[in-house]
C-alpha cells in the first residue's frame, strides 16, 4: 500500500487535488476541475480514480451529486513508519520553521473563509488484513478500545436504541445512541462530545462504521463523521483525531501492538 501512496503523490497534478481538498473539503468533480484548469474532466477522474485506489481520497454520494474527501490516514501511517516518538517533536520544529520563512501559514479562519456548500463532514477510510468480525470486536469492546482510542473504555449492548459511552480514567468523554447496528458490517450512532465545554455545547453528529470485504483476508474500513448542522467546534477538532484512532486500530489489529506504545503519546492532541 505504501507503494500505491508514493505513486499517487509523485504527480503535480494529484498533489494539486488534494491540497485544494485540504483547502476545502468535500468538493464535488464540478468543483476539483477548476483545480487543474488546463485538464480535461476525464482527466482529473483518472486522477481521482488514482487517489482513491491509494487510500488518499474517499467519496461519497451526497444527494445527486458525488462528494470527495481527503483521507489522511495512509499518510499518517507513513508518518508513523518513518518517523519515532523522539524525532516528531524535532520535524514539527522544522516544519513550523520552514513554513515561517516561506510564508504565513492558512489559519483555520482562513480555512472558514474558503469553506464550501458542501455538508460539513469528515470520511476517512483505512485497509485492515482481518476478519469483520475482528474488526467489530476491536470497535466495541474495551479491551481493545483501550489501546487504540485514547486509553477509553466503553460500554454499551449495540442494540438499537441503547445508549453507549466512552470514559477515560471514570469520566465520560463521548456519548450516544444507537442508531443502527449490524455485525459485524455497519453501525450507527449518534456522537455527542463531552471532554470539554466547547463540545459539550454542539448538537449530537452521527457517526457511521462501515467494513467491506476488500480481498482475501482483508477488509475496508470506512468512517463517516457527518450530521452536523454547522463546521462547529466538534466539526474542527475530530478531524486530527480520526486519522490516529484508524492508524491505531489497524496496527493494532495487525499486530497485536498498540501504536507507538499506545495512545498516551498523542493524549496532549487527543482530538486535534
């Protein structure tokens, strides 16, 4: 997979997507064209089809019209294959530096200001080599959410209807509903933070797991993140965290190791 991710971003032209992905999310292939001017629509599909068969991007249809989406994750587990604990911190520097000299970064008002009239959501979407079933077990059951999702446990029967939550060290941090629940294929939720007043202020989202049978042995995991009625404070600080607990989640399936020794070194950030 890391093969296909390298492919995928050594041509300018897929690089130019998915920074105006980042600039704006969701952005149907109407909206992507006007990122490579110089290029037919069919072209930018066959980039798009690149993209997506990389991990890099995810789409989903959105009433009549087809929304695509940055998916960080590949590029994140990259991140975590390269570079360890202790080198993090010096690159952060560097690229903080970097960004300093060449520029003003793009703030999140900046971002605000470019946002589109797409529905607020975050997709990601991660390739796991297990069983649904497996996968279903690690999303639902504390024993492993322990290790992947910020040191919480949950609980919870998954019975349409039921409430659900997660707790870190006894005190609630996310809550719920569920909405639907098929093992070990698709669950729904509602999402409703509550590790500090700012999320605890939002409106429930909805939260949705998805895994697909992607090949002998292997499974599709998709997120969908949407539901909101505005890029509130929720919106803005699940979207750095989604991309960890994914990452986190399939090394640990995989094997058997939580992630960089565990969530503790990203509690700092644990949702942004």
């Amino acid at each position: 997979m890391d093969a296909e991710v390298f492919r995928a971003l050594a041509d300018s032209s897929r690089r130019t997507l998915l920074d105006s992905l980042f600039e704006r999310d969701g952005q149907t292939l109407g909206e992507l064209e006007a990122a490579l001017p110089g290029m037919t629509r069919f072209g930018v599909m066959k980039h798009l089809r690149v993209l997506e068969a990389a991990g890099l991007v995810t789409s989903r249809k959105v009433g009549r019209e087809r929304h695509h989406y940055l998916n960080p994750v590949p590029i994140r587990r990259i991140h975590d294959r390269w570079l360890d604990r202790y080198r993090i911190r010096a690159a952060d520097l560097l690229d903080d530096l970097r960004a300093t000299l060449e520029g003003e970064p793009m703030t999140t008002t900046d971002l605000a200001e470019h946002a589109a009239e797409a529905p607020p959501a975050h997709v990601f979407a991660t390739f796991i080599r297990a069983t649904p079933e497996a996968i279903w077990r690690a999303l639902t059951e504390s024993e492993f959410t322990l290790q992947y999702y910020y040191r919480s446990t949950v609980v919870s029967d998954w019975q349409p209807g039921s409430a659900f939550h997660y707790d870190i060290d006894g005190e609630s941090v996310l809550e719920g509903t569920i909405l639907e629940a098929e093992p070990p294929r698709r669950l729904v939720t509602t999402f409703h933070a509550t590790w500090d007043e700012g999320v605890a202020a939002d409106a429930p989202s909805r939260l949705t797991w998805e895994i697909e049978d992607a090949g002998p042995g292997v499974c599709k995991l998709t997120v969908v993140h949407d539901g909101f009625i505005r890029r509130d404070e929720t919106y803005g600080q699940v979207g750095g965290g989604w991309p960890f607990i994914l990452a986190g989640l399939k090394t640990l399936i995989e094997t058997g190791t939580p992630l960089m020794g565990g969530a503790t070194d990203a509690e700092a950030n644990v949702h942004g």
